[in-house]
C-alpha cells in the first residue's frame, strides 16, 4: 500500500506538483490491542510487517503511540508498546480524512 496514493497533488503557477499535507486519524485504544515491550534492534517498519504484513503502515504504530520519537523509526528501548490491530476501521479513517 502507498500511504500517498489517495493524496491529493497541487500545482503551482509554474507547474510545479506537489502533495498537500497528510492528515491521520486518531487511534482510539480499544480491547483487541496488543501491547509489546521493545526490545533492541525493533522499528517500526518491521514491527509493522511482523503484525500487519505490511512495513508501510509504520505511520499507524507511530500514530497509535504519542509518546515515541516523530524523527526516527525506533521506538525508545523497554516500553510498553502499543499494537491496534484494527488496521481496517484505521485505514478507512486514513482515507476519509484525507480524500
């Protein structure tokens, strides 16, 4: 999946083509989550794949856990980590949000 597919492109005057800005939804903790203590060498993109099959969902750790690094693919060492695994209600919100 290309988180960019669905976003809308901009042109400038001059032609130019741009992206306007991603927006994500907010991920609502809920009772089927999973919850994980990190250990070195994780990131989110192979944490991503690991539970969604999928590496480019990363966004949805990074979304779904405030607390983390927004510069950096790894999450801090020894905390609990959040794991929403209703990839589907989240993806619709992801796609309304940003049509």
């Amino acid at each position: 999946m290309n988180r960019y597919q669905d976003i809308p492109q901009t042109k400038t005057p001059t032609g130019k083509r741009y992206y306007t800005s991603t927006r994500y939804p907010e991920i609502p903790i809920s009772n089927d989550d999973l919850y994980i203590i990190t250990v070195r060498g994780d990131r989110l993109d192979n944490l991503a794949y690991q539970f969604y099959g999928d590496s480019t969902l990363w966004w949805i750790l990074q979304v779904a856990n405030p607390t983390t690094q927004k510069d950096s693919l790894y999450p801090d060492l020894g905390i609990q980590f959040r794991i929403p695994l209703d990839v589907p209600a989240i993806l619709a919100a992801y796609e309304e949000l940003n049509s």
